[in-house]
C-alpha cells in the first residue's frame, strides 16, 4: 500500500493564511477523488491562538467559495511535526527562518514556500491579511487556490 503523502500548512499564528490553505487544499483534494492519498494539516510558528477557530472573516470568504473551514483550530509547530510531514509549506519568508530556526540542524528540503507552486506569480508570499479589510482574505484565498493547483500538479507528477 502506498504511504499518504503529508503535508503542513505554515504561517504565524494559524487562523488565517495557513489554515484557508489547509481548506482549500483538503478542497482540491477531496473534489479530486484523492482524499486517501493524503494527510493535510496546517499550523503556527506562534502561540498566539492555540485552539482558537480560524479568523471569522477567513470563514465568511471561504465559506461564500463552498469551502468550509470553522471547524478548525489552530495550534503551533511542535518540533516532531518535522518527522511527521513530507512536506512543510510556510507562507512568507518570516515563517521559514522561523522554522529554520525551531528545525535548526535538520535538512530544509522539506520546507517550501506556498507562492514557489505557482508559475507565472505576482507575489512571492502570501500577504498576511490580519491587519486589513475583507478584500486581503479574498486575494489570500485567490493566491491559494493558484499555488494549491500548483501543488497538486507536483505532488501528482511525483
């Protein structure tokens, strides 16, 4: 049988970015007949919101997509979450010097960025939309939706 393919979602504090990556892709993945194939988490290099739901204004833009989300809850990179994945996705630069630093010593080829699946790209990181208005939660969700098609397309070819 083969070995599902694990992936972890990554950016600060785990109720915006990296959990609509984790729906989006769980999204993708589920309309693709792939569910089986895969285990899909996501998380934050800070403690801010342990256990917290993700950001209401991350549901309500996901949510006017199909995508549901609010039964997430965010948590905070543990270092055996370096074994435990394949694939370590962080949002934005910080984020992977964050996990460089948490991972120090440990082989980085695990760790990609989100915005490195996508080709012909107009950002290089996923902005954190925290601080602004809705319209920063739908284009986080637009540009995950691009590197997610993008990620799935590698992961396939594989």
């Amino acid at each position: 049988m083969k070995e599902k393919i694990s992936i972890l979602f990554i950016c600060m504090g785990n109720i915006c970015r990296s959990p609509s990556a984790e729906a989006v892709f769980t999204q993708m993945v589920k309309e693709a007949g792939l569910e089986q194939e895969f285990v899909i988490d996501s998380a934050g290099t800070h403690s801010y919101h342990i256990g917290s739901k993700p950001d209401q204004r991350s549901i309500r833009a996901a949510k006017k997509r199909g995508i549901e989300m609010q039964h997430l809850r965010a948590r905070q990179v543990v270092i055996e979450d370096y074994e435990r994945f394949d694939y370590l996705i962080t949002m934005d630069e910080l984020n992977r010097e964050n996990l460089a630093a948490m991972f120090h010593g440990q082989d980085q080829s695990k760790v990609h960025s989100m915005m490195s699946f996508v080709e012909n790209k107009a950002y290089d990181e996923v902005p954190d939309p925290y601080y602004g208005t809705d319209d920063g939660f739908e284009l986080v969700l637009d540009l995950l939706t691009d590197a997610n098609m993008g990620l799935l397309r590698y992961l396939r070819k594989s």
